[in-house]
C-alpha cells in the first residue's frame, strides 16, 4: 500500500483533535455526532478509522432520528461495522431514547434551599476538595441538569460566568442554583465566596437567567444565600 493510501489512526492524529481527549477537555456539548459516534465505536477496521466509520454511519441515515431507529441488521451492513460494534451503537440510542421518554413529573422540583442541598448532600459533603457546580432549572424550577463547573480552590479564575452559563444557555435553563463544598465541614461563606455569588448573579442578570441561591455544602449542613439574606 502506498503512501497516498496510508490513514492516520486516532492515536496519531494530534491530541487536540481525538474525540476522546476533546471530550475530557471541552465536554462533550463540544464534540459533533460523529466524534461522538467514534467514541462509541472505539476503534476502526483495517480500512477505516473509528471518526470514518462513524462518517460513513451519519451518511447512511441522515441524522440522529433516523439512525434511532436503525436495526442491528442495517447497521451491520456498513463496511466495517461488524456484530459487535452495531450492538453498542444500538445500546447506546436505546440509553438516549429511554432518557429522552422520561416526563417532566419525574424530574426534581426545588422549592426550598433544603431542596437544592439534599439533591447533593450526600456526594458533595465527602469531597476532600472544594467542588463548585451548577443545578440548572426550567421555568418550573424542575432539574433539568447539574453541572460540574469546577475543582479545586475556589477563586475567581476558576470561576468564570463564561463557563458557568455556557451549558446553562444551550440547555436553555430559566434559572439556576450554585452549589459548592467546603472540605473543613464549616459551610460558613468566605469573602471570596461572596464575591464570586455577585459577579456570577450580575452576568446571569445581563443574559436573562437568574442567580436563585447559592448553597455552601459543609458536613451534614449546609449554608443557604438566599436564606441567609446574601443574594
């Protein structure tokens, strides 16, 4: 085979555009179907990386609709797409169609500070570092998402109402509930987290989405902004 005919594999294409690395770094709201269909797929075949076979997939149906109700059979006749891997493909639209099918009823509903602190109680008030998250809601303050925005020291380079909103916009939440840990277990509110809560609130003013609290998670207990008369 010669040079012409020769095709890069994933793990030499440049690091910064592998699906996989792409989607650690930049999550996967960044990533297109097909990147996330490679993903997926995992590996390729002898004439065909994993991004050309799942090319190959989005150019046989269309769209992802489509390809939702593709069978085992039709997936399998794709060049290079054997048993194995039309059957990951089909779990994983199977996963999405039952996620999509849930309704509205089942879906959280925050009516209080007490609401939003028992949604993340439990995992957050055992983190040895400060975890800093977003609980997006839709007009009915139910939960439609949590996002994880940060680890580490909390300051304001980490952050970033950029950051904070991005998801908060595409999933076209009406408002949300900032959430961090404190690992000393005190969820009394430093100068720093004060700041923060007002920068953030005064962007998701100017952008339409509205800062309802903050909630600082300690051990066991929590402290709320909005309860406390600080948003």
């Amino acid at each position: 085979m010669g040079p012409s005919h020769y095709r890069p594999t994933i793990k030499e294409l440049p690091e910064e555009t592998r699906p996989r690395e792409r989607l650690l770094k930049e999550g996967p709201e960044a990533l297109s179907d097909i990147e996330l269909l490679a993903i997926l797929l995992r590996t390729g075949s002898r004439e065909a990386t994993a991004i050309d076979l799942a090319s190959q997939i989005m150019a046989q149906f269309s769209n992802l609709r489509l390809l939702l109700g593709a069978t085992i059979e039709e997936l399998g006749e794709i060049k290079g797409v054997g048993p194995a891997k039309a059957c990951q493909v089909k779990a994983a639209l199977e996963l999405a169609r039952r996620t999509s099918s849930f309704s509205d009823h089942r879906r959280p509903v925050i009516k209080s500070p007490d609401d939003a602190a028992s949604l993340v109680m439990e995992e957050m008030r055992h983190f040895d570092r400060e975890h800093f998250r977003a609980i997006l809601l839709n007009t009915k303050n139910q939960v439609i998402g949590t996002d994880k925005v940060s680890v580490g020291t909390l300051n304001s380079s980490a952050v970033h109402p950029r950051e904070l909103f991005r998801n908060a916009i595409k999933r076209g939440a009406a408002s949300v509930i900032l959430v961090h840990n404190h690992p000393s277990g005190d969820p009394s509110p430093s100068r720093e987290d004060k700041d923060i809560t007002l920068r953030v609130k005064e962007a998701g003013n100017i952008i339409g989405i509205d800062v309802l609290d903050h909630i600082i998670i300690g051990d066991n207990k929590f402290t709320s902004f909005k309860a406390n008369g600080l948003i």
